[in-house]
C-alpha cells in the first residue's frame, strides 16, 4: 500500500492541488467546531496535505464546493441524515429495529435525526464520500452515502484514494472486502441490502 506522501504525491500528478498541511492547531479548531475527532490516518493525510480542488472539504475555509456549488461543510455533514429523510419520505425507508415509525412525517424526521446523531459522524473525504470518526484508529472503511443507497467504498483511506484516483490497479470488490464494522452504519449496510426490495422498505 502507498505511504501517505507517495500517495499525495500521485494524486498531485493527476492534477488535485493541495495546500500546505493543517498545523495542529487548526485541526484542534476544526474538531472543536464540528464535535468529531479526525482517526490517525485522516489526520495524518490532512497534515502533510489539504486538498482543495473540487468535492474535496477545504477545512481551512468551511466551505466545498461540490456540483459547481459551494455550501457549507456544516451542511455536508448533515447530507447523510437529509438524504434518509428524503426516503423516509419518498421511498418508505425505515429500519426494522426503530421504534414504530409514527403517522406524521415531522415525527419520523425527529427520530431519524436522534438515530442518526447517536452515531458515529461521518466525516466528508471526497464529494459523498465520508470516513467514520469512529472507532478514532486508524483504518475506518469509507462509505459511500447518497440518501440511503450506503455501501462500503474502500477498505481504509489509503485504499480508498488509490482506488478512487486509479493510482495503481485495486479491484474495487477487493477494496472493500473485509471493512471494519462501524456502529450503525454497518447495521444500515446490512439492512439495505436485505430488507429494500422493489423501492420499498418492508413493514
């Protein structure tokens, strides 16, 4: 597997443009503000480089801009929670083991969000890409979120970006084979996968 700066390195050579790294200082500001840690290896990639190019989180300036929009990286961690609210409404999402989901659709949303608030954040990588700020060790799979369509998009971060970024070959089945289980996230993995059948989630 590619040493972090061997990997920075490459990424600059198919043109992504990196800043100078996050002092520790500032990442301290940045977890403080957004109520996450950084695992090692994010931390440890955010300091030796912070990417800027498009779909990245430039956490120096609070803002991605992501579709040609730029938007608050506030409002991208709260893109997971949207997205499952979007089919809760949409596309009758909801996990077996919540509680009964209640009439009103407000109501549905309230206990969404504490589910999803319990947790473990998800923290923005690349466009709708996220880390799991927890277990804070290095080797956290990346998910990819896009409303409920959530499934693991590589191993760990330095898998992920290899492969994102084609930096050598990684058969992506491969990348994420045997990802680390992450509280709730995997247990949504799972359920989607068995219970979404024909847009609908069973009763």
């Amino acid at each position: 597997m590619l040493a972090l700066t061997t990997l920075i390195d490459a990424m600059r050579q198919e043109g992504i443009v990196f800043e100078r790294g996050l002092a520790p200082g500032e990442l301290a500001d940045i977890e403080a503000r957004y109520e996450f840690r950084f695992p090692p290896d994010l931390r440890e990639f955010l300091s030796i480089g912070l990417p800027v190019s498009d779909d990245f989180p430039n956490w120096r300036t609070g803002r991605i801009t992501w579709r040609s929009n730029s938007k608050s990286i506030s409002d991208h961690l709260n893109w997971p929670y949207r997205g499952m609210c979007f089919d809760i409404e949409n596309n009758g999402f909801w996990m077996r083991d919540w509680e009964a989901r209640p009439e009103g659709l407000q109501k549905a949303f309230e206990i969404a969000r504490k589910i999803v608030k319990a947790a473990p954040p998800l923290i923005p990588v690349f466009s709708h890409r996220y880390l799991p700020a927890e277990p804070l060790a290095a080797g956290n799979p990346i998910i990819s979120v896009y409303q409920t369509d959530i499934i693991y998009y590589g191993r760990d971060l330095r898998t992920y970006l290899t492969h994102e970024f084609e930096l050598c070959d990684i058969d992506h089945a491969t990348a994420t084979e045997d990802s680390r289980r992450i509280r709730f996230w995997s247990d949504v993995i799972d359920r989607i996968g068995t219970e979404y059948t024909s847009n609908r989630f069973m009763p």
